[in-house]
C-alpha cells in the first residue's frame, strides 16, 4: 500500500484540497515531504482554484475523484467498479472494500503520515485525531480500526489506537487555550481603536 501511495503522490506537487480539517492536514504533511503547494478546494460541489490552474495537472487529496482525467488519493468509500484513475489511489478500493462498517476508518493524513513517514508534532496528532471523525470512529467501529491499525503499523497510527481519550482531553485543553488567546485579542482591539 505505501509503494501505491507513493506512485500516486508523484503526480503532482499542485494539490486542490477539502476544505476541512483532513484536506488541511493532509496539504501540511505533503508541503514536508516534498514542498507539494495548496492550488486549489473543492467540496464536491465547488472548485475553486488560483489563477492560470489546470485541475487536471494537479494531485485531489481528501477529494476521491471519479473521472479518468483527475488524478486523486482520498479514503471515501466508493464504488468498485467507477471511473477513478488508474493513477489514483484509495484504500478501500485497493483492499477491495464494499462494506461501509469495513471501510478505511482514519482519516487521509494518515495514510499521508504512514507512506511518506514525515514527522508528526503532539498538535499535528490532534488535529489528525479529530480529521473525518478518527477518534469517533475508534469508539464505534474498534474492531475496524484495529483491522485497518494492522495494514498501517505507523505511530499516527498508534497514537489513536493507545490514547484515544488522551487526545480528546488534550484536544478540549487546546480548543479552551485557542478561545482565551481570541477573546483576549479581541479585548485588546477593542482598547486599541
């Protein structure tokens, strides 16, 4: 599976990402490992993209396609026999998946965090944590999570496999820490002007 990932990320270093948190991370670990560049978003009903971009010369992430001329590497459950490009890749369709409750559970970030093997801080571990629901989904689908834990041995990996309620507190923590420093900078906008 790391090899066929890694094909995939050869594509393209221009990257048109989902616009939330797992499309965020996945960006920020590609932009580590090779220099690869946010050019663009889409949300399955909108694509944006910067100026003088062919989306067809850039790499979807967290955006599975199903047209032969976009190249993408998401983790969404889909069709077996659809039109995605034989230079995508996606686990479910790799391992041959057809069931929701068996498909892929984490996040794209982490299939990202285990083939390239870039370095991962405690905050980038967070936010991969709570990327498509990973630590929801370590409560409802365990036995899932530890099939697919099986496949990908990466400590991104197991830091959700071992410490699940740690990152949700750590999480609560750092959301609380976020929100002071935003209303003591609006405190203080408002003292300036």
């Amino acid at each position: 599976m790391k090899t066929e990932i890694l094909n995939t990320l050869e594509y393209s270093k221009n990257l048109i990402i989902s616009p939330d948190m797992d499309g965020f991370m996945t960006a920020k670990l590609l932009e580590r490992f090779n220099g690869s560049q946010i050019v663009g978003s889409y949300d399955k009903n909108i694509l944006c993209l910067a100026d003088d971009i062919d989306p067809s010369q850039c790499l979807f992430v967290d955006c599975d396609m199903n047209r032969q001329e976009f190249v993408s590497l998401g983790n969404h459950m889909r069709l077996l026999e659809d039109n995605m490009s034989v230079e995508s890749f996606n686990p479910n369709v790799h391992f041959g998946v057809s069931t929701y409750s068996d498909k892929f559970p984490f996040a794209t970030a982490f299939l990202i965090s285990f083939a390239t093997e870039v370095q991962t801080s405690p905050a980038d571990l967070i936010r991969m944590a709570f990327a498509d629901s990973t630590l929801r989904n370590m409560e409802k689908y365990s036995n899932n999570m530890r099939n697919w834990s099986d496949r990908m041995d990466h400590p991104a990996v197991r830091y959700i496999m071992d410490n699940s309620d740690i990152a949700k507190k750590m999480m609560h923590k750092q959301g609380l820490i976020m929100l002071i420093n935003h209303l003591h900078q609006n405190v203080m906008a408002r003292h300036v002007t």
